[in-house]
C-alpha cells in the first residue's frame, strides 16, 4: 500500500519536527489568521470553499500535511485539492494515494491515476508519483498492462530521485520487462537506490555480485531471495575478501538471514572490512552499530566519523542520518545549522525525502532549514 508523502518522505526525518520553532507552535487550524470568536456563516462558507484564497500554493500545502499529521485527514483533504488544483505536484500525489487506498475517501483508482499522472508531468514533476503510476501499468490497474510505460516512468521517478523507482527499474532489467535484459544495469541502479536509502536494495546488489552477475552472468529476479545467496556470499567473503560479498554476508548475520541467529557482532567485522576497502554502504551499516552500540560498545563520535566518511563519499542516507543527529541533540550537542547542511548535502545529492524534510522544516518556522 501506498503511503502519503507525509509519511513516505519524512519517514526518516519525522523526529527533527520537534526541533522547529516560532510558527510551528502555533495552531495549524490557523491558516488565515485569527479565527473571529463569533464568526458569521459568510465567513465559515468561505473558509470551507477556499481554504488556501489568501496563502501560496506550496503554503497550502504544508498546512495539508500538518492537518494530515494532527489525524484530521478530512479537512487534510481540502488543503490537498485546492494546492493541487495550482499544480503543486506533491499535493496531487497525496491525493492520489488516498483515492488508491480508499482513505477518507471512496476508492477510486482512475481518479488516483489521474492525479499520479498529472503530478508526474508536472513542470516540477513528484517523483513518487512516477513510480506509482508504473506500477498502475504494470499491473493493469485502471490501465492496459503496458510495461515498455511502466519502465518508462519508474525510469523518470529513478531520474527525478525515487529510490523505489530506481529499485523497481532494477527489477525490470533483471526480468527484461519493458527493458532489455541487463544484470549490470540492474546493479547501477541498486547501487544508487542504496545511496539513497531504500533498505532492501544495498542487501540485493551483494545478491548479484554473489551470482557474478554483474560480469554478464545469466540472472533473474529471483537472485534477489536471500536464501539463495546467503552461503555464496559467505564462501565468497571467506575465500577472497571481496569487499561486496563481506559486506552481503554483515548483512546476513545481522539480520539472521544466514540460518543462525542475528549476530551484530560478527557482521560488524564484516562492515568494517568493507568500509576500509572503500564501500561507502559498510561505512554506514558499521555507523549504524556503533550509534545503536549494537554488537560494539557504543561510540557516538566514531558514529559520527563514519557518517562523515560514507557521506563525503556519496550515500546520501548517511548525510540525512547525521543531519537529525544534529538536530535531535541527543547523541551530539543541538546544532540546527549543521544538522540542515547535511540534510541539504543530501538533497543536493538526489535523495528527494530530504529536500521534503527541508521544506516542510522551513514553512513549520526553521530558518536554518530555508533556501
């Protein structure tokens, strides 16, 4: 099921809400200003025809978002239609995916495709909206099945910043769907979804390295089961340290996919082999553990360091990770400045959630989080 951008895009980033100040405090029913305490029915009739007449689009939409957080979906909706109806994308893609899943609405899935694909050819196009517009074609839901369309948009969703879309592209190439067959495309395009974040794509380009299929072996979708890689990736790991397959079998053993149970502490031996060989992913999982104090003693600043060190070299996730650390002020001393020249880094370097994260942070009154 799909999930509104509320969610889906500030998933990772929803703990900094806290950190804003000045409009963020106020009440967010407060969107033209001070309600009078005896209003007239004119003025009631207006607010519900219009609520965004004297706000900017983008504006309107925020305030959706924060009405939608609140769990007051219903007047949600009306900031929604009336910023999409002045083609701010985002608020289109929301609204399609209430109308996908039936929520405070009534299921409609043409009027979903409809606002997917006017959100995806939008002069500032959502590249969440591409991706569920091909999926829509590629199982024929309230479209013909075409995949060349449906490789097309998770194409531009990938392009414009989807992790998922590149993930789903992926795919495509493994299955020659819409695509000429291409492990080695497959594997570019997992490598910049697990730059970006998506948590199952770093796991499955160590799947075809285990396979050789990036050197142009024969290989399906179903290289992307772990139960079929996990013991290449440890023979492979053991045999010849190759950093990717060391780095498959950390993932492995943390997650306990390998048949015993998780162990954090061998797969850190794993990450960190991985990490001084260059792979910025080991760099970041070995981050993880050492934040968390998982399977090593804790070590916030050694954290840090590798933070640093895999964002500097291009995993975007990272930067956003040590930008709410900054922000958050729990691991580290509060520094909304930096923490906002991380988050941004980030946004710079493709991954859309952050540059969402920035913009919501800059209308609910950061302005550290401003342009």
């Amino acid at each position: 099921m799909h999930t509104t951008r509320l969610f889906a895009a500030l998933a990772v980033s929803s703990l900094i809400v806290g950190c804003s100040t000045g409009s963020s405090t106020q009440n967010i029913d407060d969107t033209q200003g001070t309600k009078p305490t005896s209003a007239s029915a004119a003025w009631e009739k207006a607010q519900s025809e219009s609520p965004c007449k004297d706000v900017d689009a983008r504006s309107c939409y925020f305030q959706g978002m924060k009405l939608e957080a609140s769990a007051k979906p219903k007047q949600a909706i009306r900031y929604f239609k009336a910023s999409c109806e002045r083609e701010v994308a985002s608020a289109c893609y929301d609204l399609a995916v209430l109308y996908e899943n039936g929520e405070s609405v009534a299921k409609d899935e043409a009027k979903a495709k409809e606002l997917y694909e006017q959100a995806c050819q939008s002069q500032d196009p959502d590249a969440m909206a591409c991706n569920n517009l091909a999926v829509m074609y590629q199982q024929g839901r309230a479209v013909e099945v075409d995949q060349d369309k449906a490789a097309e948009l998770y194409r531009r969703a990938c392009e414009l910043g989807s992790m998922l879309g590149c993930r789903n592209l992926a795919r495509r190439y493994l299955e020659g769907e819409g695509v000429e067959k291409s492990p080695a495309r497959a594997a570019a395009l997992l490598e910049k979804a697990c730059q970006l974040g998506h948590p199952e794509a770093c796991p499955q380009l160590t799947y075809l390295f285990a396979h050789d299929c990036v050197e142009g072996g024969e290989c399906g979708a179903e290289i992307l089961e772990p139960a079929r890689s996990a013991q290449k990736l440890r023979e492979m790991c053991e045999a010849t340290k190759q950093p990717q397959a060391c780095l498959g079998y950390g993932f492995m053993l943390e997650a306990g996919l390998d048949g015993e149970e998780s162990d954090p502490a061998k797969a850190a031996l794993q990450y960190d082999q991985a990490c001084k060989a260059g792979v910025s992913t080991g760099c970041n999982y070995m981050a993880n553990l050492y934040r968390r104090g998982d399977g090593v003693e804790r070590d916030v600043e050694r954290a840090v360091q590798l933070y640093d060190k895999a964002c500097t070299e291009g995993f975007m996730l990272s930067c956003h990770t040590l930008g709410v650390m900054h922000l958050r002020g729990r691991s580290l001393p509060p520094d909304p400045k930096r923490g906002y020249e991380y988050i941004r880094k980030a946004c710079e370097g493709g991954r859309s959630p952050s540059c969402t994260a920035l913009e919501f942070q800059c209308f609910a009154g950061s302005q550290e989080a401003c342009p």
